[in-house]
C-alpha cells in the first residue's frame, strides 16, 4: 500500500522560518529606519497563529527569540510574552468559515461580529502582554541582573513615570501600554489579514 505524501509538514517549516524572519525584518524596518516607536515584532506570529494554531505560532515565536537574541547577544524572557499572546490567539480567534448565500444583513453582520472578535481580542492581548512585559522586565532588572543591553521602546516613558515616583514595577508596566495600543491593534488586525493567504497556501493542493 503506497503513502501518500503531504507537503502540509514541509509548508508549515518553511512558513514558520520565514516568518521569523519577516518578523525581525519588519520590526527593524519601522523601528530603525522609520523611527517609530513600536515593536512591531510579532505580525508574523499571529498571523500563523491565526492560520496554522498553538504549535506553529509558538515554533515562530522561539525561531524568532533564538535569531534575535544571537543576533543581540542578550538572552532575555520576553518570548514568554510572545508564547502567551499566540495562546490567546489560539482560544479566541473567530471562525474562518463565512456561510454562502448570506443576504447583505448577515454579511454585515457577520463581519461586525469578526471585528468584535479581533477588537476583543486586541484589548486583551495590549493588556497581558503589558503586565507581563513589565513583571518580566522588574523581576529580570532587580532579581535576575538581566539588563536589556539595547535601546527599547519603552524607555522613552519611563522617565516620566520614574519622577512621578511611580513603584518601578508599575513603571515597568505603564511605560508599556501606550505602544501596545497601537502595537497590537496592527499585531492582531494585520496578522489576521495576513494569515487570510496563509491559509490558502497551506490547503493548496499541488
């Protein structure tokens, strides 16, 4: 009895590499160059969380974390917050399937209630990977003695909060929400879109 060969396995290698790649690629590219202050590091990520699920979302996110960290020589926890973000996307993405024959009503509606589903899922995931960033970034500064040996985006608001003796902790937390709202609106509403051709590229027949 002959096997029958997938190419299914192999897609899904070659998509989680390079969106690791596309990752950092797109982070540095509107960081460093553009000067915008976002991190704007984990597209990619959802987006095959969106498309493939856990397991692919989480090889994308270590594949990531092991390139940048050679690549900064700094070994530091935030891929945990990478890791909880793409289980979020994993227990609340909306359904992929949109029933034909619809009339324009349900169309809407059925749009509305998948903006809803990403808006949900975009407040969530702006709140958890905040909290975390910050107890990640307390307990690694005043526990581990691990220091981020480059510039972060947060840094610009620490400062301020810093002078309005805020507990470092709260500070390391705060500093973080202003860039994750409009972070992870473009994470989640952008992987989503983009995940929409994963998806045919992974069920394409060849």
């Amino acid at each position: 009895m002959a096997i029958k060969w997938s190419w299914k396995p192999i897609k899904l290698i070659i998509i989680c590499i390079a969106a690791a790649l596309m990752n950092i690629f797109f982070s540095n590219f509107f960081k460093d160059l553009l000067g915008l202050p976002l991190y704007l590091d984990t597209v990619f990520t959802a987006a095959v969380a969106f498309a493939a699920g856990l397991i692919p979302g989480i090889a994308v996110a270590i594949i990531n974390w092991l390139i940048a960290s050679i690549y900064y020589n700094d070994f530091h926890l935030y891929v945990l917050c990478v890791i909880a973000e793409v289980a979020l996307i994993f227990a609340l993405k909306p359904s992929d399937h949109f029933a034909s024959g619809q009339t324009r009503e349900r169309i809407i509606a059925s749009y509305s209630g998948l903006a809803a589903k990403l808006l949900l899922l975009y407040i969530l995931c702006a709140i958890t990977i905040s909290v975390l960033g910050g107890i990640i970034n307390y307990v690694s500064d005043v526990y581990l003695g691990i220091h981020l040996q480059y510039y972060s985006v947060e840094d610009s608001f620490k400062l301020g909060l810093i002078m309005n003796n805020l507990p470092i902790l709260a500070v390391n937390i705060f500093s973080r929400i202003p860039i994750n709202i409009v972070d992870r609106f473009i994470v989640i509403f952008g992987g989503y879109i983009i995940s929409r051709g994963l998806v045919k590229f992974i069920q394409y027949k060849n």
